[in-house]
C-alpha cells in the first residue's frame, strides 16, 4: 500500500471524479475526509469506504466559504489527526456566453472554480507547514484551462487560472517539502455538475473511449505518492490524447 500512514482530503468528492479519487486514495490506505456540499453524497462516500475496510469521514462543507474551509481542516485533524494530502477536485461550470453570463454567475464559478482551490490550499498547506514533514497537492485543472470554449467562459478562466495557481504554490511551498502538481482531464464520465453519464456525448480522443473517473484517480495517486517525488509543479493531461491532436 502506498499511502499508509497518510491522511487525506478530497474536496467534491460525494461523486464522480472526486468519488473514484476519495477510494483509490483509502484503498492505497490514506483515510479520508471526504469533503461535499451535499452532505448525503459526502456521508454515503464515507460509508463506502469503511465499508470496504478503510477509514474515512464524511463532513459537509462550501469549500468556497473561508470560514467553512478552516472549519474543515480543523475538523479533519480533529478526527483524523492530520493531513499530508490535499485534492482540490471541486468545480461548477457556468456553461454561458459572455453576451449572457451574470456578474453574479461569474463570482459563484470563480469562487468555486479557482477560490476554493486558493482556500483549500492555503488552509491545508498552514497544517501541512506545522506538522514539519511534507505533503502533496494535486488541483484537477482541465483542458478547457488550455482553450477557449463557446459555451464556457468563467470556467475556462477560472481553469487556466487553477494551472498557474498550482505553480505559484509550488513554487511558495517546495522549501517546506510540500509537492503541487494538477491534472488536466477532459469529458470524463458525466460532464461537470451532472449526475447522469450521456452516452451520446461526442469524444474525439486517441484512445478511442470516454475517461473514466477511475483513470482521473490513478493519475491523482501517482501525484501523492512517493512514485512522483521528482515531479514538482507539473501538469499532467489525463486526457485521452486531446491535448496532442491536430483539430480539425
Ligand atoms: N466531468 C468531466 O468531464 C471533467 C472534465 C475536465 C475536468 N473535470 C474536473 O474534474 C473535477 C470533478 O468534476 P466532476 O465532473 O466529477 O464534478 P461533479 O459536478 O460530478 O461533482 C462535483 C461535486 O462537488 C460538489 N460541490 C460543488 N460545489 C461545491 C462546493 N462549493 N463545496 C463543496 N462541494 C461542492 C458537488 O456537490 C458534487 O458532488 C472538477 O474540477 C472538474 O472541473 C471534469
């Protein structure tokens, strides 16, 4: 197992990717604070785990809010005793125009998008800091931080904004021994803020297949495991091959 030992944090993870993320992680043997704003989902995830014999929580939380954030991190040392692994899986997408988008739309998204990411970071890094002996973070990007969308524009900024984050904390956190690196994954299960996986959702990609949240997951342990101790500050296309075509 590679992660015994090791306390981790996955954020939005009551579904989905940071669901396949939150199980991989306590199956390598990390317990887990399983972190959602729908508590239901957050709780179910937990269950899951412990289920199978691994450790876990669930707790509730708008890891937007900067109160709520410290609130979780105080909770998870709490419970778990401390935290060496940071995964800053939530997003919201505003699937808009800019010729239709609300300022308010915009704020939510950039809150969520890049703000929590920031948040999460901050607060996580403080502890990790304290405690004296490392960590790592890995913040799930996209390829839509890469290029412009035509319907998508807080998320696609909020996204490259995510990529250059991650540098700036791995470049502000490398001396304490602290690892940031992102992946940039691209339509992989159900679209962001869906439950439903849409099998006509079109995919043009080398490996000839949708991605699957468990493919997002074994990228994200490779990044907290000591298997990626010389990769500091990268990003890593979990994609399918996009990012490598021609468009056409
Ligand atoms: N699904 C894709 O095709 C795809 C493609 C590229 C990148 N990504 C990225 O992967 C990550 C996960 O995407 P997904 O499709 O699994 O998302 P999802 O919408 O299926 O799940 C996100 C989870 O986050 C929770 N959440 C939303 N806002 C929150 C908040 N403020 N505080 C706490 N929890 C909150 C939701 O309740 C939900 O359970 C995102 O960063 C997304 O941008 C996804």
């Amino acid at each position: 197992m590679k992660l015994e030992h090791k306390v981790a944090i996955v954020t939005g993870a009551g579904r989905n990717i940071g669901e396949a993320i939150a199980h991989r992680l306590a199956g390598e043997g990390a317990k887990v604070a399983v972190v959602d704003l729908d508590g239901a989902r957050a709780e179910k995830v937990a269950d899951g785990i412990k289920a199978g014999g691994g450790a876990a929580i669930g707790l509730t939380a708008d890891v937007a809010d900067e109160d709520a954030v410290k609130g979780l991190v105080a909770d998870t040392v709490a419970a778990l005793g401390r935290i060496d692994i940071l995964v800053n899986n939530v997003a919201i997408s505003d699937n808009k125009h800019i010729l239709e988008i609300t300022k308010a739309e915009w704020d939510r998204v950039m809150a969520v998008t890049l703000g929590a990411p920031f948040l999460m970071g901050k607060y996580c890094a403080q502890q990790m800091v304290d405690q004296g002996d490392g960590g790592a973070i890995v913040n799930i990007a996209s390829t839509s931080g890469w290029r412009g969308r035509p319907r998508a524009l807080a998320y696609t900024a909020a996204k490259g904004g995510v990529i250059n984050l991650t540098r700036s904390m791995a470049v502000q956190l490398a001396s304490h021994g602290i690892r940031v690196n992102s992946i940039s994954p691209n339509k992989i299960g159900s679209p962001v803020g869906k439950q439903e996986f849409d099998p006509t959702r079109p995919v043009k990609n080398l490996a000839g297949r949708p991605g699957a949240p468990e493919d997002m997951a074994a990228a994200v342990l490779f990044l907290v495991s000591g298997d990626s101790q010389f990769v500091w500050g990268e990003n890593l296309f979990v994609d399918g091959g996009v990012m490598a075509m021609e468009v056409s």
